[in-house]
C-alpha cells in the first residue's frame, strides 16, 4: 500500500510542478507581433505560393545531386571494408564511380547543369 501512496505523491507533485510553470509562463510570456509574411522564406515577402511548381530543369538536377548522395552512401561501408579486400575493391569503386561520371557527362551534355 505504501508504494501507491509513494506513486500518488509524485504523480500530485509533477501535476503541480507542470501547472506551476504553465501559470509561470502565461503571467511572464511576451506577445509576439504577428507575422508579416509566410514562414517558408526565412520571413521574406513570397513572390509566389509556397507550394508552386518548379521548372522541369530543376528535377535533372536533383536527380543528378541524388546519385551523388547514393554514391556517399556506398563510399562509407567501401571504405570500412577496403584494408580487407584489397585491390578488387578499389577496381570495383573506379568501376562505379566511373559509371556515375557517365551520369554527369550526360547531364552535361544534355544541359541540365546550364543556368541560363
């Protein structure tokens, strides 16, 4: 009996620690001034919706930043693991890599990394 009496007590003290500082906060919080412009540009004026479409070109370039990003998440193991493996390892990294430098020529040549 005496553990649910111990369990009573603290559940009663943090009920009471957690509304001490809800009532602290709303006696000592200061009003924000509303906001002027939407979140999702840091606070600037949007000069358009937040949820508009982008120009095709944008998603070769993502896709192109994404086989990158696939290509760091093959790199970390490889190199945990190529001491161990030896030679063949390293040729079949060169290997990838190279595969991927196929990706960026052909991106490249097709223009999607042109700005203009």
């Amino acid at each position: 009996m005496r553990e649910f009496l111990d369990l009573g007590v603290m559940l009663v003290l943090a009920i009471g620690a957690v509304a001490g500082l809800r009532l602290l906060h709303r006696l000592t919080a200061v009003r924000a001034a509303p906001l002027l412009a939407a979140p999702f540009l840091s606070g600037d004026i949007p000069d358009e919706h937040a949820l508009s479409r982008f120009h095709a070109r944008w998603y070769a370039l993502t896709l192109l930043f994404l086989a990158f990003d696939v290509e760091m998440l093959f790199m970390y193991p490889w190199a945990v693991v190529v001491a161990g493996m030896g030679a063949a390892a390293v040729v079949e990294m060169f290997v990838f890599l190279g595969l991927l430098m196929c990706g960026v020529l052909y991106a490249w040549r097709e223009g999607a990394l042109r700005w203009a």
